[in-house]
C-alpha cells in the first residue's frame, strides 16, 4: 500500500538535499514521513556513487521510533528494508559497528564489553565479599579503597564521561577528589567490560579519534547516515559524528525540532545543534506546515517557541471550532474538570484524547493513585526484581529485553562471584539457540503476580532449583522492617500490586500519562495539568513567556511538546490560586475560555 504524500517546495527541497543537512521540523510537519520517502532515493544514491554494498544508516533513539520507521517504509514503497542499509537505535549502531568489533582498540579496555544500565547490578562490580570474624562483609574493591566514603555519597554506577569532563548523575564534577574517584571508577569500569550506554559511546569516540582506519571504514560501509530526533544528541554524540566527518562523511542528516528537546536528564545538548545551524557548511531547511494542529492551537503554543523558529502554519486541517480552555482547579474538582473535558470531547466527536502532567507523581496524584514507598525485598536480593521486570516485558513482547535480565540471573546463579566468569558467561549463552530456547520456556513458567509476596518467592525459588537444576535452593530475603508498614502484614500483599502500574486503582489511570511518554504522539485532545509554580519538576503558566523568546528553558518545550500533541482539542488546568487576569496575561493573543467548575468544595475520587 503506498501512502499518500504531498510534495510541497519544503519538502522538496528536503528530498533534493546532500550533503550536510539540518532538518527543523516542527510538530505534525510529517517529518518521519518525509524522512522515509526520501530513504529510497537515498539508497539508490549510495549504490550509484559509493558502491553497491554501502548504503545508509537512519539512526533515532528508541526501538519504538526505529519500528515505526520501517513501518512507513513498507507502506510507503511496498517493500522491506533491506541490506546494505539500516535503521537502527544510536546505541545499537555504536555496539554493532564500533564497539563491538573493536573494542580492543580502547584504551582501558581490558574485556569485550556488556552493556548492564542496571545500576544496582552495576553497583555490585565495585565489590569484594571478604569474611570477617565468619561473616561476610562487603568491601570497595581494592582501586577504589581509599574512596570508600565516596561511594557511599556517589554511586560508582551513576558516573559517566563526557569529551572532557566526569560527570556523576549528569552532573559535572568539579572537586579533584571526586574527579579522581570518578576516573577510578570509570577505569575498573571499562577494564571489567561491565559497561553504561553512556560509557559505550565514550568507547566508540576513543576508537574513532586515535583510529582513524576504523572511522574511514565505517565510512565506506555508510557514506549517508540520517540522525532523527537530531536536538536529544548530547555532547558526546555530536562528537561521534564530527569522527565520521573528519574520516570523510560527505552526507549527514540532523533531523528534528530544538523546541522538543526534553532530555535534558540524559545529557540531551540542543543548543548545539541550533550552533550547527549557523555554520556555513550546513544547509538549513524547515518544515513549518502543521498537518495536525488547527492555528489557534499552533498560536497557543508558539508563545513558548524561540525566536529564529520558523513560523508555524496549519495546513489543510479541519477546525472543529473547540474553544481552548482553561480550568481552575483545586483539590476537589479534579474529577469534575475531567469529567468536562471528556464531555466536550464526546460532544465533538473526538476519540482519542490524553490528560498530561509534568511527572509521575503528579500523574498518579490526578490519577487517584496512591504512591507507596516500599520493596518488601532487600536492595542487595535483585534477583527477584530482575526476574519481575523479565516477566513484565515478556508479557508485553520485549523478548530482548526479557532475557537479558534473565541472563544476568542465571549468570549469578550458575556462574559464581567472580564478574570476569559472569561476563564470559553472559557472552557463551548469549546467542545460543538451546539456551534461548529454555529461557523462554521458564518465562512462561513464572509464578503469577496475584500470588502475594512470600509465596511467590517461595514458588519463585522453587522454580529456579528445580529448572536451572540448582544444587541448592535461592533464598530471596525479605526486609525486617519498613517504616510504615508491618512486614508480616505485607507478606500476603500480592506481587502486583506494588509492581504493576495499580491500573485498578482509578477509572482514569489509562488517560494519564507524563509528558514524556506522549512525545511523538498525534491526539484530537489533550488536558495539561499546570502547577502553581515552576519549582522542582513542575510547569506552569509562570513558563509562558512576557516577551520573545530567545533560549527555550526546559520547562518551556515540555509545555510546547504537550500543547502541539492535539489535533482539535486543547485544555490547560490552573490552579484556583491563580487570578482570571493573571491567566489572559500569560496567555495574550490566545483566544481562551476560563471555566471554575465546583471549586471550594471537596470531593472524593471514589464514588
């Protein structure tokens, strides 16, 4: 089946470039379309003037965002993807093509490397079992002992290198003796071959910057690389690529919209991507048509846009006429507010619909969701938190992901203390068809989650004796107190309860989501639930700016990616504490529709 696509100059003009290349596209400009409507003319250009075993890479940041890439494809050109060419996630390029095959290369490198993100598995490398007295203790491994105190502050798993500089939680360190920990960490990290995505990338850049025979090959083999959701590259990425360029790169992608760049937490770097833009080599264009969004909307959130953004324009999209409103909102009149939106858009015909939040803890507050601070087994017994994770993403087809965490239970179980033996452990299984074959079968042989606490650990562990053929039985150790809670009462809790995502708690719970999660996604409506002000996580109507914007803050894109997911429906939340005025200030030149629904008075979320 082949799509539809309507050829305007803009898209045109992206189709018709080489070279290097800087797509701006804003929300709902069709650009994973275009994208994919220029990959097959672009594989022809490789075969034609570099060969025909070289093609293309499309790289982007997630599995999700790699799958709906190929998807388009096949419906778009009624055809498969197919080699030389490849779209893969950024991490899963760098392992495959650099990491992987020439890991030796790097200097610390001591082991062919596995990614374990993990952080209490991590953790765990930095540790040596030593008995005291007959009991044992753990103790930092023999490079990190004098930074003992230090790894109680910072954990060794959350360091990371960026070009220049170390990092702890992606926060640059400073301080000498952090910096000297953290390059002690790092070191015993690489030379273990226990590593982070972060570290991988690291590893990839070193291998490119002192050998650049490696980076002329990978050239050769992918002379036109693509990189969508260009404006979430961090530093180190951006590195990656300048390598490929010096080796000779004559055609590089960056593909995206600075004013979504909400990964911050990640490294994420936008602004030097907009630096790029400004350079003479590259060849700037946008996409500014909005095939989602009627212009009042696109006027709502262009408030929050930089200043050398293009201007948005709908085009060719139906307006149904649903005013943009804003409710004010209070600790009783959650549930009203919800039930209005939900109203208009059944009088409006529209089905699909999200309400948003800055984080999850605001989520499940709208949610009715009660938040529980408790893990009924000890933080050092991960076992039974792999083997639930495992399950989860069974359940939900993630076989990958599945049977890594399986692996990493199995190397513990049958592999012993020393990591080097686990790691060489992980590797041997790793592709092995038989052993494959009998983690599926014990996926499905997991105890359910309906069970409660204590009995799915006994039968959890029974499990694991009697499949993997155990000479003695695994003891998963529950905690002897937690605050707030009496542990004999929580041993008859089923499992699911603090380990799913408590859907049953509130009629609601599959209409909220954070802002993270809808990213991408095109809805008719969206409700934004606003705080009263902009500290810690939250946004607010405080984040719309008095005047032109020049830099985008964080908090700003996080409201412009909500507002530009809806089609026909847009509604923000304020809080009561806010004045009508004060919200016609914020939102000027906007056509809003203030609605106080039940204030003042207290409402439960049960019925």
């Amino acid at each position: 089946m082949n799509m539809d696509y309507d050829i305007t100059l803009q898209r045109q003009a992206y189709l018709d470039a080489r070279g290097y290349t800087i797509l701006t596209a804003c929300p709902g400009s069709g650009k994973t379309t275009s994208v994919v409507k220029k990959l097959l003319t672009v594989s022809r250009y490789c075969a034609e003037h570099y060969g025909k075993h070289t093609g293309f890479a499309c790289l982007s940041f997630t599995n999700k965002a790699c799958a709906e890439l190929k998807q388009k494809y096949r419906e778009m050109h009624d055809e498969r993807l197919t080699f030389p060419n490849e779209v893969l996630t950024i991490d899963s390029f760098i392992m495959q093509y650099v990491v992987l095959p020439f890991w030796y290369l790097c200097d610390g490198c001591r082991q062919r490397p596995i990614v374990v993100n993990e952080a209490e598995i991590l953790d765990r490398i930095y540790y040596n079992n030593i008995k005291i007295n007959g009991k044992w203790q753990q103790y930092p491994v023999m490079a990190l002992r004098s930074y003992t105190s230090l790894m109680y502050r910072k954990n060794p798993s959350l360091v990371s290198r960026d070009k220049t500089v170390f990092k702890w939680n992606h926060k640059t360190i400073t301080n000498a003796n952090e910096i000297a920990y953290c390059n002690a960490a790092f070191t015993y990290r690489l030379e273990k071959g226990f590593i982070t995505s972060s570290d991988a990338l690291w590893i990839a850049c070193d291998i490119l910057e002192r050998h650049q025979g490696v980076a002329k090959a990978l050239v050769m083999r992918f002379p036109y690389i693509i990189v969508d959701e260009a404006q979430d590259n961090s530093e180190l990425h951006f590195e990656f690529f300048k390598l490929l360029k010096r080796a000779g790169l004559q055609n590089l992608e960056f593909v995206g919209d600075i004013c979504q760049s909400i990964y911050g937490f990640n490294n994420a770097r936008p602004e030097l991507l907009q630096s790029m833009m400004i350079e003479d080599e590259w060849n700037v264009l946008p996409l500014s048509e909005c095939r989602r969004s009627n212009q009042r909307i696109i006027n709502l959130y262009s408030k929050l846009k930089s200043s050398d953004v293009p201007t948005i324009t709908s085009h060719d999209v139906e307006d149904k006429g649903v005013p943009i409103i804003v409710y004010k909102y209070d600790d009783g009149n959650v549930r009203d507010i919800i039930r209005d939106f939900n109203q208009v858009c059944e009088d409006n015909d529209l089905s699909s619909r999200i309400i948003l939040a800055r984080g999850v803890d605001k989520c499940k507050e709208l949610a009715g969701i009660k938040d529980v601070d408790f893990k009924y087994w000890k933080t050092e017994q991960h076992l039974p938190y792999l083997i639930i994770d495992a399950t989860f993403a069974f359940d939900l087809g993630d076989m990958d992901y599945a049977f890594r965490k399986v692996r990493l239970v199995l190397a513990e179980l049958l592999a012993g203390n020393n990591f080097e033996a686990r790691r060489e452990f992980i590797h041997e299984i790793e592709h092995n068809v038989d052993w494959n074959a009998r983690i599926f079968g014990f996926l499905k042989q997991v105890p359910a989650f309906s069970l409660s606490f204590k009995e799915w650990s006994e039968q959890t562990c029974i499990l694991l004796k009697d499949y993997w053929e155990l000479e003695e039985m695994p003891i998963f150790v529950p905690y002897q107190k937690q605050k707030g809670y009496k542990m004999k009462e929580m041993a008859d809790v089923p499992v699911e309860q603090y380990h799913q995502s408590n859907d049953k708690e509130s009629e609601y719970h599959r209409s909220i989501d954070t802002i993270h999660a809808v990213k991408g996604a095109t809805l008719d409506a969206v409700l934004l639930f606003l705080s009263s002000d902009s500290r810690g996580q939250s946004v607010s109507l405080k984040d719309f700016p008095s005047s032109t914007v020049r830099v985008m803050t964080e908090r700003q894109r996080m409201i412009y990616v909500a507002c530009s997911r809806a089609r026909q429906f847009l509604a923000l939340a304020a809080p009561k504490s806010i004045a009508d005025e004060e919200i016609r200030r914020a939102l000027v030149g906007v056509d809003i529709d203030i609605r106080s629904i039940n204030l003042q008075r207290e409402l439960a979320f049960d019925d």
